[in-house]
C-alpha cells in the first residue's frame, strides 16, 4: 500500500515493478505458512508448493514481459535516433557540396 500511495520513483514502469515485487513476496510468505508445522496433511503442502511454483513462475513472466517491453521501446528511440542522425549528416553534406559548387561556379 505504501508503494502504491507513494510512488518513490520517477518512472512509472519502475514504480509498477516494485509494486509486482511487494505483491510477490506477500504471496512467497503466505504460501511458506503451508510448509509450517501447522498444516499437517501432506496433500495440502504438496498442493502448496505447486501454488508457489505457478506465483514464481508467473511472477517471473510478468517482469520478464515489463523488461522485453523496456528494452524494444529503448531499441526503437536507439533507431530512430541513428536515422535522424544519419539524415542529418547526409543533409549537412548535401548542403556542403551545394556550397562548393556554388563557389566553383563563381
């Protein structure tokens, strides 16, 4: 609740990363009580542990889809900067050779 209601970083994805994370590791807590002395019947641990392994696993796939969409939007701002800066170098030597030739023919 706390990282919900302050939001600590300045992105949003990070903010909604931490917040996957703290959502996370209530669930990791609430299913090692299975594993205690306090559940006794083996069948309930087992159908525990198979709980945790789908939270971790899903968990997993969810960051792992928030990092694969950081780092293709961070992969199109890269191109479209290297195509911006390779047209202006290709305008900035076409204005060059403009001016060359203008002095030539002068």
């Amino acid at each position: 609740m706390f990282l919900i209601y302050l939001q600590p970083y300045t992105n949003k994805m990070d903010n909604v990363t931490e917040i996957i994370n703290e959502f996370g590791v209530l669930a990791y807590i609430f299913h090692l009580r299975c594993f205690t002395d306090w559940i006794d019947d083996t069948t309930a641990r087992y159908n525990a542990g198979i709980s945790l392994i789908i939270t971790v696993s899903l968990k997993i796939l969810i960051l792992f889809a928030i990092w694969l969409r950081d780092v293709t939007l961070q992969m199109i701002l890269n191109c479209k900067k290297f195509c911006f800066l390779v047209k202006l170098k290709k305008d900035i030597q076409f204005e060059n050779e403009v001016e060359v030739e203008e002095q030539e023919n002068s």
